[in-house]
C-alpha cells in the first residue's frame, strides 16, 4: 500500500523550539545588477504557534523580480499537485500563479487539507490519492509534495502514467534500490524529472554555478556545504518519518553546493557522526534504529578535490543553509567572487513571470517552479534533472554507510543517462 502525502499530527508548540539561523550576508556584486535583500516569513514558515522551519526565510534580492521577463511561449501546461503536509509544499511553490501553468487537480489523501490545498491553487478538481490523480490524461506533469519516503515511488508512478514530474528533496530516501530504479524509469519514459533543491536557485549557489561554467573558479580544489536544522524534538510528519531520521539522507541543501555548482559527482566519502543528546536518536525510539544527531561528511569530488558536507540537527537554535566553494581561480562565499576574472557573467537569477512569488529557501521556490515549467515548454533538461538529484542525493546514504563503520572510505555510486 503506497504511502500517503505527508502530513503531521497536533504538535505542542512548546515542544518546537526551532529558530530561523541568520548569517551575515557579504556585500553584493554591484556589476551583477543585484539590489538589496529583505527578509520576511510567510504563513508557510510557521510550523505551529510562532514557531519557525529553518529555511523558509523569504529573501527578494530585487524589488521587482519580474523585471525584464519575456514570456516564451502562450502555451498553458496542465499540472497536478499533491501533498500539504507539516511544510505546506504543495501551494508554496506559485504554481497556480504562473502564466503557462494552469493547475486543474490536485490531491491529499487527508480531506481537509486536500480542501485547502484546492483553495490556495484556485483548483476545483480533487482526488483522494495520487493513485486517482495520475489517471486524469488531463494532466501533464505533477508536482510531487509527499513525504520523503514516498517520492521514489509516487515520481516512478507519475512517470509510468506518462506524465513529466517536479518532486520535493530528496530523491529517495536512504535506498540504493530506489535510485537505480528511479534512474531506470526516467530513462525508458523520456520525460522530464525534476527535484526541487533549494539551495540550487539560492542567490549564492546559483552565482557559484555562474561563475563556475564560466571558467572563473576553474577546478574546485575545495568546497563545504552546511544544513543545520535544529529541533529539540522532530516536526511532526505522515508515520513519524522525521523522528529520528539520518541526517545525511537528507544531504541535498548542502551537497547542492558542490554538484549544484559543477554538475559533477562525488566519487567517495568518510563520515563521522554525533549525538548532541535529542531524545528521539535513540535506537529504540526512532525506525531506523539511527543515533545520529548531526553527521560531517568528507567527499572526494570527480575534480580530485574535497567537499566537506554537513547536516546537523543537534547545533542550538541554528537554522539556514550555506556554503562556500574555492578553486584554482577563485573562491566565493555569499555572492562576492574572489578571483582571476575580470568580466563576470550574469550572476543574478532569471526574472519570474509577474505574479510568482520568489518564495522561501532564499526566494529558490519560484525560481525552482519557473525552471520545470520553462524545461517542458522548451524541451530541454532541468537543471536539477535525475542525474543532478541522484548525485546530490545518494552520496548522503553512503556517507551515512561509513559513520556506521567509523569513518571507513567508500565508494560513492555514479549515475549518467
């Protein structure tokens, strides 16, 4: 029986002591033509009471962020969305406010937030269960919002029904099998896979690639990426999939700052891991029989560099996502280059279509949206296609392989098409 969309159960507020990290952000690139930033917290951000989730910081790097946009095409893609769970995912993304979109059904398999997620899309359509949605020959691609156990399966479901599909992180969840069959199933269907990592349509990361593709770092000698979530306890999710969950299979908010930027992979790893004392990492308190709290990844990259990764949950009161790259030329941190180039490329990213909202994670979300919808309409690969999301992804689960054998390096899987 699949899993169904994630979902929470009443938590206390008390019990959610989670706070919104926020660094000191680096001067701007003037030359790149990026404004100044402000900060503010949607309705999405709030977890329960006057909680906030890490990472749902909403950042406008431009005070209008449609400026200079041009429509590519009149076509309107007809979408399916499911899952409203703990992070509200299924309506945070703008879908239902971009011009080629139009949202015709969507799907919780708990009623009334399938009710509410209808409303917040200005959909009429609902189905129980993705299983139903899938079926609608209507509907052309589907965004995948469920919990992160599920997504291999309800992504291979989407595309079996011949439908491209936009998946939240990750793209499988702690399964070797998973990916392959994942791989597999893009593959034979030809149709377009998108995961939605955030930290990619960062201001930082997507400069970082900018600068990257364009020669200014040359080979990454090194790079970090960090995630820290703290939580005294997990946020509630659809059967307790958060509690006690492995850090590093939840890798892609920091590994993004190494594949996200080069497109390469990770070839092998050693990991440590801790316990900062949480409760529910405890072997008899959580599914995966996991201790870990916190786990520091050491990757050697297809560049014959190292990408020091992280993910800690067990840092108090931090929250946010960061990182940092340093190569032959170059090295950035935040969005200020350092380095031998003088003529920079466009670092600031692509002008939304009226309407979208830039979003949280670093206004990532509608600038995630606009690239799967700009991928169908101009038949070309996602930035974050299959390959991008396995290479993100399934470094963390070997990572977490080698904390279980105390460092011991290991081979790290590579994916092509």
């Amino acid at each position: 029986m699949m899993n169904p969309e994630d979902s929470f159960p009443p938590v206390d507020p008390d019990d959610i002591t989670s706070q919104l990290g926020r660094g000191t952000r680096r001067s701007f690139l003037q030359a790149a033509g990026l404004g100044t930033a402000a900060l503010g917290l949607s309705g999405a951000a709030l977890a329960q009471g006057n909680q906030k989730i890490p990472g749902f910081d909403e950042v406008g790097t431009d005070p209008d962020p449609s400026k200079g946009w041009e429509p590519v095409s009149d076509r309107k893609i007809r979408v399916g969305i499911v899952g409203y769970g703990v992070c509200r995912f299924g309506a945070a993304f703008s879908f239902q406010d971009h011009p080629n979109v139009e949202v015709v059904a969507v799907s919780d398999l708990f009623p009334d937030r399938c009710a509410e997620l209808a409303k917040e899309c200005r959909c009429e359509k609902t189905y129980p269960s993705l299983e139903e949605l899938v079926k609608d020959d209507s509907i052309e691609a589907v965004f995948v919002a469920t919990d992160a156990p599920s997504h291999p399966r309800h992504c291979m479901e989407v595309l079996n029904h011949g439908k491209h599909v936009a998946t939240a992180v990750p793209a499988v969840y702690g399964s070797l099998e998973d990916a392959d069959k994942l791989l597999e199933t893009v593959k034979r269907t030809g149709l377009k896979y998108m995961m939605f990592e955030t930290s990619s349509f960062r201001e930082d990361c997507y400069a970082m690639r900018q600068i990257y593709q364009a020669g200014g770092f040359g080979r990454l000698i090194y790079s970090e990426g960090e995630y820290y979530h703290f939580h005294t306890h997990n946020i509630g999710s659809y059967k307790n999939w958060r509690v006690g969950s492995v850090p590093l299979w939840y890798p892609t908010h920091s590994t993004a700052y190494y594949v996200g930027v080069t497109d390469k992979p990770f070839v092998s790893v050693s990991c440590t891991g801790s316990n900062s004392g949480i409760p529910d990492y405890q072997p008899d308190k959580n599914q995966y029989g996991n201790t870990f709290t916190d786990q520091i990844a050491l990757f050697e990259t297809a560049e014959g560099g190292a990408s020091r990764m992280l993910m800690c949950k067990g840092t108090n009161s931090k929250g946010g996502e960061t990182g940092r790259v340093f190569g032959e030329k170059g090295w950035m941190e935040g969005i200020e280059y350092r380095g031998t180039m003088e003529n920079l490329p466009k670092i600031a990213r692509p002008p939304l279509p009226p309407n979208v909202k830039p979003g949280g994670h670093g206004g990532s979300h509608g600038q995630l949206m606009n690239e799967f919808v700009l991928s169908i309409l101009e038949d070309r690969k996602p930035q974050v296609d299959i390959i991008a999301a396995l290479n993100m992804t399934v470094g963390g689960i070997i990572a977490n392989e080698s904390a279980l054998k105390d460092g011991e390096r290991l081979k790290v899987p590579q994916y092509t098409l």
